[in-house]
C-alpha cells in the first residue's frame, strides 16, 4: 500500500446481545493483523449500526450474530442501509446459524458472504481484501 491509499475500514458489530463475543473479537484481531483498520463497537442495534457505518465511513461492515433472529436482523440493517444509500457497502456476516437454509436466505439479502463457526480466518481476510467492493473504494 503507497502512503496515499486508504487502509480499508471494517466496522464490527454484534447487533444483539447474546453473550457471544469471541468470535467478533477473534476476527476483528485477524483483519487488523492484516492491515485494515478496524472500528469494533461490541453490541450496536441495527439502527446505531447502520448511523456508525455512515459516520465512520466504513468500506465493510461485519455482523456477529449468534440467535434465533439472524435473519430478521440482517434485514433490518440491509433495509436500514438502503434507506440512508449505503447499500454500496460491503456486509459480511460471522457466527452460528440453524442451516444452509439460513445462510442463503442472508445471502439472498444481500450479505456479501456468511461466515459460519470454524472458517479460516485467511479465508475471511481474503475475501474482503479481493472483493470487488473494495477494490472500487
């Protein structure tokens, strides 16, 4: 990176308090060992998610999400994105789901990836790194 590019920006965020934190906390060291530059706010509601990622001008935004209630969740922040016109924005999505059903209906969202227990974290850095995104940022 040449001094005059910008590092990329991650938000990090667990919009519910499930008790759930290590994985965001694993992950977040993991992009920041890689170089991006990591704004990590632990529990944000939806709302508050979408008003940092604005107010941060972050290029990804990464949900931990560990409940019944992923689905609706990553609905409500894709919903909210597009209202505030940050749907440009790249959303990845970490933690435990009930079943592929569940991943793709995230996708299908609009999710850029769905990241379940166990993926590598080199297979997470990668992905945003080479996103097209990103890479447009």
């Amino acid at each position: 990176m040449t001094s005059h590019e910008r590092k990329i920006r991650v938000l990090m965020t667990k919009p519910n308090m499930d008790g759930h934190w290590r994985g965001a906390y694993v992950v977040t060291q993991a992009l920041r060992d890689a170089g991006m530059e990591i704004i990590y706010v632990g529990y944000s509601n939806t709302k508050a998610t979408v008003e940092l990622a604005i107010q941060e001008d972050v290029d990804v935004i990464g949900l931990s999400l560990h409940s019944c209630d992923n689905v609706a969740i990553v609905s409500d922040v894709m919903r909210l994105m597009k209202e505030k016109g940050i749907e440009d924005r790249l959303v990845v999505v970490g933690g435990v789901f009930t079943s592929k059903e569940e991943i793709m209906k995230i996708k299908e969202l609009g999710a850029a990836e769905v990241f379940p227990p166990g993926s590598p974290l080199d297979d997470i850095v990668d992905f945003i790194q080479s996103n097209p995104l990103i890479s447009q940022s």
